[in-house]
C-alpha cells in the first residue's frame, strides 16, 4: 500500500514539473520576450524573491535598501533593450509622434519625461515607455504600451504650455 503511495506521489510530482516545464514560452517567442521583460523590470525595482531578505532586513533595521549597483543596472537595462525591438514589432508597445510647438523636443524629453513620470505615473508602469527627441527638432518619439498613450498624450500637451528648461 505504501509503494503505490510513493509511487503516486512521484508521479504527481514529475506530473507537474513536466506541466511547469512545458507551459514555459519558447524562447524568441514574443510571451518569452514579455516574461523577460517584466523579469528584468522586477530585478530594477527590487521586488523578486531574490530581494526579499534584504527588503525584510532593510524594514526590520530602519536602514535603505541598498540600490543595484550601477554596473548591474546599466546590464540590465542592456537587456531591456534587447527585448524592446522585438515587442514593439509584436504591438506589445508601440510607437507614437508628437508635434511639439513651445518648446523643442529634446527639452520636453528631459525635463518633462522626468517630471510626470516621478509625480504621476506609477512606480511599476515607469520602465515601459521610452522617449526620443533629438535637440533641436520638433517632433518628440514616444513608444510604450498602447494603455499609457493616453497618459503620455496629456502629459505632453500640458508640457507644451509649461516653461522646461
């Protein structure tokens, strides 16, 4: 009776790696590049598994949690920009050209990139989307999920009326 307990059991258990193994993303699929970029979007913020003890012990003695050294956050933004090609082209993000008419797009780039996204959007959602504007030019590039658009659409036409330098 215990045999085909244990067997049953050992059965079950490569049952579900064999599940977990096989509903995996293959990779070069666009849901493997989206899983690595929300994987590498979690190792910048800090909030994987990984992180946790240091999280606890950062709380439980009143010190910061000590920031991702610059040579392991320049990788992984490396990463993240290995995989933003291949989303992009999926419609994962996309891509979108504003007309600037106050002030030049470069400007509005820095300054106003930085503004809204430190004040309005929120910490989880700041590592998808990007911005291109070349000094000088007019237009100013935006590419990021296809729900933040309209967050970015407002963002800029208030940013148009206000004075960043």
């Amino acid at each position: 009776m215990r045999k085909r307990l244990v067997i049953g059991a050992i059965a079950a258990v490569v049952i579900g790696v064999a599940a977990y193994i096989l509903s995996m993303p293959m990779e070069g699929t666009v849901e493997w590049h989206k899983q690595e970029y929300v994987r590498i979007v979690k190792q910048l913020q800090r909030k994987t598994v990984r992180d946790w003890p240091s999280i606890l012990w950062a709380r439980a003695t009143g010190r910061r949690l000590a920031p991702l050294t610059l040579k392991e956050e320049l990788e992984l933004r490396k990463q993240l920009e290995n995989h933003r090609p291949q989303l992009l082209k999926a419609g994962y993000f996309i891509e979108r050209r504003f007309q600037t008419t106050n002030h030049d797009a470069r400007v509005l780039d820095s300054g106003m990139a930085r503004h809204w996204a430190e004040h309005s959007l929120p910490v989880e959602r700041r590592y998808y989307t990007w911005m291109v504007g070349a000094r000088g030019s007019d237009t100013l590039v935006v590419f990021g999920r296809p729900q933040d658009m309209e967050f970015w659409e407002k963002a800029i036409r208030e940013a148009e009326l206000a004075d960043f330098k």
